[in-house]
C-alpha cells in the first residue's frame, strides 16, 4: 500500500511523507468543495479524515460532487464518500458522520483533537458557529467562501477572512463575525468573480435559494483547501 504515495514521495520527502500519515482532518460539508478537498487529501497521504455532512445524494449533485452519481442517489453524502476514499486507500481511517454540525452536538467532533478543520458549509449561522469554535481551539481552519454562480476557476483566490474582495458570502460572514465581537482571523479560499447567471429559480417559501454551479469552480476551491492543509503540514514543526 506504501507505493500508492511513491510519486508524493518522490516530490515531498519519505519525512514530510511520514508528517501527513500523522494528521486529522475534520471537513465539514461534503458538496461540490468539501468531497474534492476530502479525495485529494486522502491521495496525499493524511492519516485521519472526518467527514461531516446529514444530507443525502440527490440527483442534482451529480454536476459537481465527487460521490455523486446515478447509483449512489438517495444514500448519505458522507458515508457515500467514506467508502470512495477507503477503496482508494484503505490504511487511512476516515469517519462519516451523517449528522448536521451545530452548537448542540459540538463535542461530539473532538474539534479540540484534531489538526485542521476545512469548512464548506453553506448555511451562514451554522458557518459562523464553526468558525467561532475552531478558531478558539487547538485546530487550523481554512474556510471556503461562495462558489456558486461562478464561471472562472482562475478568478479563486486565497486570503484572510478581512481582506476578501468582491465576494458576497465572505462580506456576510465578516459582518456576523463582527455583530458576535469575534477579532480573530482564518485563511479563506474564495472568488472575486460577479458573473450573471442565465437562469434563477425562485424558492419555495421556508426554502433557501438554489444557486446554479459548475465542478471547474467547486473542485478548484476544494483542491485550494486540501493544498492549504498539505502545506501547513509538510512545514510545520511537528
């Protein structure tokens, strides 16, 4: 199973290599960024991988999600992509939690235990509950601001949370952070890019509005993140 990182090795060093094999993860939201972030950490050698994530398959996932497809409609997006990332190495413990990420069920994630946390969730109270626990513990967070209505891969961009620009997702996250007295900062990936869409749908009441979304744009920023993660560890001091 070792020679599955050869060519890693061969790139990093058999000591950098070693660094991955002894780092958590939690990544929270398994959609179009966080099941990409999730499958290139798992071909780059981390050690632990937690995936949080309580919806299911649907078919409107397939455009984007890595677990997504017609025979995995209906199952749970984190278990679904738990078995994926076994099969591509099955030395690497990986925990699925169908379970929804909120204040009262917060300990049961050991946050406080593990090395980095990515976040791509989309609901913002939830987001805001998340970066405010991950920032006062021992964890690393990088998060993922808005991908939906955006076109152009090369317009994602890294920086901290307060000196994004042109994103609207990030401008709502930093006005929360600021109405709950938070002064702290995270690394984010996000897009500056103002693209149109052809097409809207209007929600239902009580339903969030749905955003159309293209892989190009999703998987660049869950593979920003899992970078982000890589080489944090590979300088760090262990």
């Amino acid at each position: 199973m070792n020679q599955i990182y050869n060519r890693l090795a061969l790139l990093i060093g058999n000591e950098e290599l070693e660094k991955l094999k002894q780092i958590s993860v939690i990544i929270f939201g398994a959609g179009g960024v966080g099941s990409w972030a999730a499958e290139a950490l798992v071909r780059s050698g981390i050690g632990k991988i937690t995936i949080v994530d309580n919806d299911t398959v649907c078919a409107s996932n397939i455009n984007r999600q890595i677990q997504a497809t017609s025979a995995t409609i209906g199952y749970p997006k984190a278990s679904v992509l738990k078995k994926r990332l076994n099969e591509i190495n099955p030395d690497c413990e990986i925990i699925a939690k169908d379970e929804l990420f909120c204040i009262k069920n917060v300990s049961s994630f050991e946050i406080d235990k593990t090395d980095y946390v990515i976040d791509a969730i989309d609901t913002l109270n939830h987001k805001l509950d998340l970066i405010e626990i991950v920032c006062a513990s021992k964890a690393t967070l990088f998060s993922s601001m808005g991908m939906a209505v955006k076109m152009d891969p090369i317009r994602i961009k890294i920086a901290s949370v307060w000196k994004t620009e042109g994103c609207p997702l990030a401008r709502h996250v930093r006005n929360g952070l600021r109405k709950r007295g938070f002064s702290g900062d995270f690394t984010v990936v996000y897009s500056n890019e103002n693209f149109t869409p052809k097409e809207t749908v209007k929600p239902d009441i009580g339903q969030k509005k749905v955003n159309g979304s293209i892989v190009t744009v999703t998987a660049t920023a869950g593979l920003y993140l899992a970078n982000l993660v890589l080489h944090s560890c590979i300088t760090r001091k262990m």
